[in-house]
C-alpha cells in the first residue's frame, strides 16, 4: 500500500502527517510505524499523526490521531497538534479556526500566520488536571527531587533546576519517567530553569514514547507555564526556550484560587518535505 505523506515540525518538534480519513491506514502495525518513525533507516520522527472523519455526530472539523515512535498512543501532543493544524489548513481541508477532537478532549486551533509550508499557529489545549504541586522522587544515586504534576493532555513532571545545560537528560529523565510515584502510565520530564523571575525559561524534556529528549514539546511548556505561575509565582504569559533554540509562547487565565485554566500555546511551524512511502518497503508484520 502507498501512502502519501508530510513531514513537518514545530519548533524542532517532528512529525509525519498522514491524510487517514480513508481510514487505510495500519494503525495496529506497531513494527511498521516503528521502522518509519526510525531515524536513519526510516523517515524518522517524534511522532507520526493522522487526520481522520470526526464522529458523524461531532461538530469537529476532523480527528487527530497520534502515535508515539515506540507505536504507543498519546492522548495528545501540543506541537503535533500545532502542525496538524497548518497542514490541514494548507490542503484546504480545514479554515483558520479549527474545532479538533483528540482522545485528550476537542481543541481549538487557530492559524495565526501561514506562507508557503511556515506558518504561526496556536492551540487552546484542554483544562490542566491531576495537579500535585510537591511530588517527591528519589532517583537511583540517592537525590531527591522536587516534581510539579499536572496533566495537560498528557501528564507532566516540571523540575525547577539551576542549570538546565548541565542536566543528565538521559539518566534522570528515564528514572523519574519510570517512577513508581508516576506508575502505571509514567510521565514526560521537563526539566525547566528560570530567568530571574522574568517570565523567560529554559526547558529541556525527556519524552514518554520517543524515550529521549526531544527538540521541543508543547504540552510540556505548557506544564511549565503552569508551575512557574502555581510554584513560583511568575505572572503569565511567558516564553519558553526549548532544546531546539525556539521559543514557545503560554499564556492563560488565572482563577482567584491561583489555578491556571484555559492555557494557549503559539509558537512556528515549518513544512520540511513531502513524499510517499509503500509499506512493502518496510517488510515488517
């Protein structure tokens, strides 16, 4: 089977964008998405996500669907859903303004800015959840460390930390991922270092399914965002540098209780190229 296909990223964020809502895609083949999500020996990516029909009853402009690297499903990806949005909006599938269901909830997004495959786009994400302002973990050498939770359509762990540079990304990032205190789904790890309090940061995150660092992730700078206003008191919106040099823009609302709601996230994305693979090329069952 061919299958046309676009690979995108946002904010150094990869991914491949595949129009599914024929629904022929083999979405159960997890050695297949595995061999194409593989960087030097497939096309390689962060993630791999699909458009499909929104439910007949639904008043969504259609479905998003993403797959990890590993072959494991995400309810949600801030920078997937960035890109999915100029995609569809480039092949005039979707308007300016998009209504898009994701096993996380519907979420609107807005195509800010668009010119030949680059563009600006925002996303208004799902209500953060699960907060858990202290959680404690100890990693295999004996530290402690102080982790912010919260879901923001997936689950986050923030660490405030001194010198984000000098982080063990790899070694700290899998411990706490793994930790029981975060079992049986685990978390993605951002490991975040404010600027003097001036609404800058800089984050580096180890990601759940792709089980690296990642150039950039959405939902956790916006997890971020949320621990720097709910921890550490920092006002929003601000602006968050990510592994790639990008920087992500969060802004929200903030409740009398101190709570963040109704989180937004902006920031580029860029159309990297476009193809057509077959799966018979892959040879995998």
């Amino acid at each position: 089977m061919k299958i046309k296909f676009t690979k995108m990223h946002g904010a150094g964020n990869d991914f491949i964008m595949i129009d599914n809502r024929a629904g022929n895609f083999p979405t159960g083949n997890k050695k297949f998405i595995q061999a194409v999500s593989a960087r030097g020996t497939g096309i390689g990516c962060e993630g791999l996500l699909l458009v499909q029909q929104a439910p007949s009853l639904s008043d969504c402009d259609y479905e998003m669907i993403f797959i990890n690297p590993d072959g494991s499903r995400a309810s949600m990806c801030g920078n997937a859903s960035r890109c999915v949005a100029l995609f569809t909006f480039e092949k005039n599938l979707a308007g300016r303004r998009q209504r898009v269901k994701t096993e996380a909830g519907t979420i609107i997004l807005d195509v800010l800015e668009s010119s030949n495959g680059s563009g600006t786009v925002r996303v208004h994400l799902t209500e953060p959840k699960d907060r858990k302002a202290n959680v404690e973990v100890q990693l295999p050498d004996g530290r402690k460390l102080d982790c912010f939770y919260v879901d923001t359509g997936v689950p986050h762990a923030v660490i405030f930390v001194e010198d984000v540079a000098s982080i063990d990304i790899i070694g700290d990032g899998k411990a706490i991922r793994y930790a029981t205190e975060f079992a049986p789904v685990g978390v993605n790890v951002d490991f975040v270092q404010t600027e003097n309090g001036d609404g800058f940061a800089e984050m580096r995150t180890y990601e759940r399914g792709v089980e690296d660092e990642t150039g950039a992730c959405g939902t956790g700078a916006v997890a971020a965002a949320i621990a720097m206003r709910e921890k550490l008191d920092i006002l929003l919106p601000v602006s968050i540098q990510v592994s790639s040099g990008d920087i992500l823009k969060v802004d929200g609302s903030v409740e009398e209780s101190g709570l963040c709601h109704n989180m937004r996230l902006t920031g580029p994305v860029k159309t990297v190229l476009e193809g057509r693979l077959d799966t018979d090329w892959y040879n995998v069952v």
